[in-house]
C-alpha cells in the first residue's frame, strides 16, 4: 500500500494557518489507500529565539527522512533580517540540492489582476535555487567605518547551470507551446551571462522542437506587465527568478495564489513546497491569510510524487474556488480551506 | 554671456533619430543670450566595426572638456552582447564617476499605462551608478568545459553608498511628500545589505523631515504594479536600479517617455543624459522611434546646468504633448520633435 511520510514546517506569522488547511486539503484529495504520515517541525523564529538554533545538523538528518516537505512561512520582525533566511530557509534549500525551485503563473479566470484588459498568462518559472549571488559568497571589510567594503559573489558553475536549463527545456517539450525564454544580465554581467548562455545555445540543439528566447531580466519585468503572454517557461538565476516570481505573482492573481516548489530532480532529498508568499506578521492570527497559495503547493507536492491526478484536482478545485470570489464576502482562512476540501472530496 | 558647450553622442539605430530631435528642442527653448555649441561624436557599432575601439583615452579627454552630454543609444546585434555596454556605456559612466543615475518616473494624463485603474505615479529612482554587480568584478575558469566556473562580484563601498544615499535623501526632503524608500535585498546579500541599511539609518537621522521605509526588490516589484502611488523617492543599488526602472518605466507611460541622468554632482566630470530605452534596431531609420525620453532627458540636462525654467517649459510642453495623443494618428519622431519645438518656443 501507498503511503506519504511528509515533514510539516508551520513557520511563523500565517505559516501555521494557512499550513493547517493546505493538510485539510491534503487529507481529502488521497484515496483511503494512502497512508498519510506528518510530523511537524517547529522551526522558525520561536525555536530561534528560545535555543538560538535555526536548522542543525540533527534537523537535517530528521527532515531527510521524509519523502516531501511542507512549510508555511518563515521570518518574523523580532529575528534580525537574514538571520531565518539565510540560517533556514537558505540552508534547507543548498544542503537538500533544491537545484529547481518552480514557480509557475497561471492566472484563473474570474481573478482579480493589476493589469488592465484582459491578460492570458500561464507561464512557468524554473529559478535555479542553490547558485547565484544567493551562495553567501562574499564579505566585509572595516564594518562600521567610512571604509567599509562589503562584497557579494555570485557563483555560477557549469554543472548548476546545465542541469536547470536542461530540467526547464524538458518542462517547455512537454507543454503545448514549446517555447523557453532565458532570462539574465548577459550584457552586464558577462562572466556569469556567457556561461549562461553558452550552456543554453548548447542544450537547444538537443531539443530542436522548442523555440528560444534570450532576454535581459529589466526587458523581462517589462514584458511580464505589457505582454505576458508571450511566456511560456522561463529559465533564470536564482536572483533574477526570486525578482521576476514576484512580479509574475503580482500580475497573475497576486501572492495569495502563487506557489513554489524547491525540487531535488534525483530525489536524493526530500523536495519542499511553500507558497511564494511571506509570514506576513500584521495579518498574522487573525484568519484574514488566503490558504490558496499553500493548497497550490500541496498541489506540486503531489505531482512531484506522483498522484498526478490527486494534483489536477486540486488545481480545478483551486480554480472553481477563485472564479466563484467575485463579489462575495471575503472567507476566513479556514473558510477558504474548507471550501476547497470539500470540492477535491465532492 | 551664457554657453552651454555639448557633446552629442547619438549612437546606434533610433539613437540617431531621437538626438536629432532632442537637439531641435533645446534650440528651441534656449534664450537667445545662450550660446549652444555642439560636438557630434560617432561612438557605437560603426566606430567599433571600423576600428575595434569603443572608447579611448583621447576620447574621455576630448569627452571631458564639455558641460555635458547627451546620449542616444548604444548597441548593435552586430556587436556581441556585453562589447559595448561594458565598453562604452558602462566605462564612460565609470570614468566620470557618474553615481547618480536619476531616473523619474511620472505618468502623464492621458497616457496609456499597463495597469488597469487610474493610478496615480509620480516618483524619482536614485540608482547608484559606480559599484554593486556592474564593477566588472569576477572571472570565469576552465571557460567552456564542463568544470567552468563564472563568478561576478558586487562591490559596495561606505564612500560609494553614502553619497547616493545621501542624494537620494536631499531629493526627498525637497519633495512635497518627503518619503525616501531604500530598495535590496538585505535578507539574502546580507554584506552588502548591512552596508546598505546601516548607511541609509544612520544619514536618516540628518533628515528627520524625511519618512524612510525598507523594501526587498522582490517585494518592490509588487508595489510597483499594486501601489505605485506608494513611492516619491527611491534610492537602490545599480543591479535593482536597472531592473526596478524598466519596470517603473513600463507602467509609467512605456520606455518611450522614460529618461535618465547619469550624473556627477561634483561637476568634476560632464554628466550624461539619455533615453532608458536602448538602439531598437528593429524601428531604427524608419522614422517611427518617439523621441519624447530623450526630449526629457533634455530636460534633465537643463535643470542639471542650471536652466531650471527652461526645463520645466520642456516638461510641461511634452506634458501637453502626451495628453492630447489620444485618438490621434501616429506621427512620425520628427513631427513629434517639431510640435515639442513649437511648444517650447511658443
Ligand atoms: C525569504 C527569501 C530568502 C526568499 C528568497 O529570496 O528566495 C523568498 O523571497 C522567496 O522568493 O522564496
Ligand atoms: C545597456 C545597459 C548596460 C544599461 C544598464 O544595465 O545600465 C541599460 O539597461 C540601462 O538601464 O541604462
């Protein structure tokens, strides 16, 4: 028999609310033949403040056990920035090879969008997750003094590169269009950019059916509000995926839709699914979070582990849901999760 | 008698065009006590193509002699990418120390924006234009083997930080709504992200008139499509600011209003003014190029000499200019020079 033994990461702020319902969820799209097993991890800035710790090397061990991860929201204003990100969020993501983080942008009829007119957009963004200017290469100098130099390298290396652009020419194959844009700084950032896009001209040839696009990352956040339909995959670094998803996530539905996966392609280790979204403190507690973004992910979990079908039909329950808002009061946070519980059950 | 000595770099595909026209209206509204001479150099493709070189020693030389400069466009698909921004653009905005890349952005009634709504834009970005990602900084080993490794390095310096922030800060304070926001990316670039913060808390206190927020660029980009009202003066690194500002010109009326002053506050060295917009080979001769950023960026140029009346009748011509396009035919880039010279003359 079938089972999933999944690792629960609440977090912080909305983290537990919205987590909360992306289980209820979970939990009503399975047939009785799969065996669901959670244990929860209390990482985030309670556990920070209480031992100093922010993911250890026992934790590690612990969370690698699971076949996936779920988590909220990590960060919290009491935490001195860079402190949860880079000590846990970033951590779990470089010693767990989350190569491919996944962010795709579909924006459902009937939801709501910054942009006038009426938009087609449904792209996905393949943002690499363990390379970049997000490595903590770097420095500073003379802290604190009028002569203070602060660094930061971004590492970019043949290997990391070739295996995310050829996971997104796979994904852009298997999707109607066939079309890959890369985005990056290549006239700029000409180091790192050639790399880039050597290894990308390279693996083009393999995959003759798709057509290419090379773009710099300022024309892309202009197209993303002017023409977004003119994507299909995108393939990035990890900095310029982190800019771009957001702004994808604005214009297509906004951040209380958007989800993520940071995917280890060989499943050497457990991957782990989030929404795109923060901890958001000031709404914290009060059921006011949309738990969408956290469903959507439990959504990329399942297909990432194979329940295709458990995954589509949280994705039509998800739609349903959004298309049904206009015009309605707004739900609490588990009112939302409820609805949709009901509708991948139904 | 008064004199403004200007260099005139037109450059590569629309470049041309639109110089031209900037030129026209700044005849236009110079009073006739102003002595204008003008210096017309051929740098771009053309030059790089006949001679290999993008920018010499003599050139900053002869360069360096003048009040300012004025800009078109620089680059070519014939050029490979990275030849003439690293070795043009981006050298000459390094050799005059150009740190305050000023970029407004302000939408006009009646002019289309991707946003749907009536929102209400009017802010400047204060990008820094000497450190961060941009120095060049970085290398690549075993270049186009398997084992290669690309590395680029941002540099950020107390010095190089503190005066742009401190120029963003005396903007804001001389702006009606006195709101200063610092833009990057803290809780990842966390070395340069403390010098960043640190610098900008500590100046903030010499402006206590002036209302200070921090944002990460990622979540910038959201506010710029859900609330860009939200802004009056952003100050940002070089990376953010190229990125943040295509999009800030994007939903403020399009690239083809959008203008930027490279400056050097010090006057030690000419400051630059130019269109954000880049060569667009694809419209270039045919007439069709709006010449409105780089009449803007006339404008720029004009307040940073000291023509303050002169600018704003520029401002307000093309004000005018945009409110009544609605409708209307297109025109071609010189009838839109020649109603810009008209006005300002009138
Ligand atoms: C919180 C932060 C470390 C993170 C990132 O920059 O990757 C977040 O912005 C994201 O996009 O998941
Ligand atoms: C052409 C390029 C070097 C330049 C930059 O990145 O600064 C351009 O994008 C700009 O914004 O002026």
């Amino acid at each position: 028999s079938r089972s999933i033994n999944l690792a629960v990461i609440p977090g912080d702020g909305i983290g537990q609310e919205v987590v909360a319902e992306g289980l209820k969820v979970l939990s009503a799209v399975l047939p009785q033949d799969v065996k669901l097993e959670t244990k929860e991890y209390d990482f985030g800035a309670r556990r920070y403040h209480a031992t100093g710790e922010t993911l250890t090397d026992a934790d590690l061990d612990a969370l690698k056990k699971h076949d996936a991860i779920l988590l909220g929201a990590i960060g919290d204003p009491s935490v001195p920035s860079g402190v949860l990100e880079r000590g846990f969020l970033l951590k779990l993501r470089f010693a767990f090879d989350h190569h491919v983080n996944l962010r795709p942008s579909k924006l459902l009829p009937g939801v709501a969008t910054p942009l006038a007119g009426e938009p087609q957009i449904d792209f996905v963004v393949v943002r690499e997750g363990t390379e970049g200017p997000y490595t903590g290469n770097g420095g500073t100098i003379r802290k604190g003094t009028e002569h203070e130099v602060a660094t930061e390298v971004s590492v970019n290396t043949a290997f990391g590169v070739e295996r995310v652009v050829r996971d997104a020419f796979a994904r852009a194959q298997a999707r109607p269009r066939k079309k890959l844009a890369l985005i990056h700084k290549n006239n700029v950032l000409t180091f790192a950019g050639h790399l880039w896009t050597n290894i990308f001209n390279k693996v083009a040839e393999e995959f003759p059916e798709v057509t290419t696009e090379y773009m710099h990352v300022d024309a892309a956040t202009i197209y993303l509000v002017t023409q977004p339909e003119r994507f299909d995959v995108i393939v990035t670094d990890n900095l310029f995926g982190d800019i771009i998803t957001d702004l994808a996530a604005a214009v297509s539905g906004g951040i209380g839709v958007a989800a993520s996966g940071n995917i280890n392609p060989s499943g050497e280790f457990p991957s782990m699914f989030e929404p795109v979204h923060g901890s958001a403190p000031d709404i914290a507690g009060q059921g006011k979070a949309d738990p969408t973004a956290t469903v959507l992910s439990v959504a990329l979990l399942l297909r990432h582990l194979g329940y295709e079908a458990e995954a589509a039909r949280i994705d039509e329950a998800v739609s349903a849901d959004l298309s049904e808002r206009t015009g309605k009061p707004a739900r609490s946070t588990s009112e939302i999760g409820d609805a949709l519980a009901v509708r991948v059950a139904g």
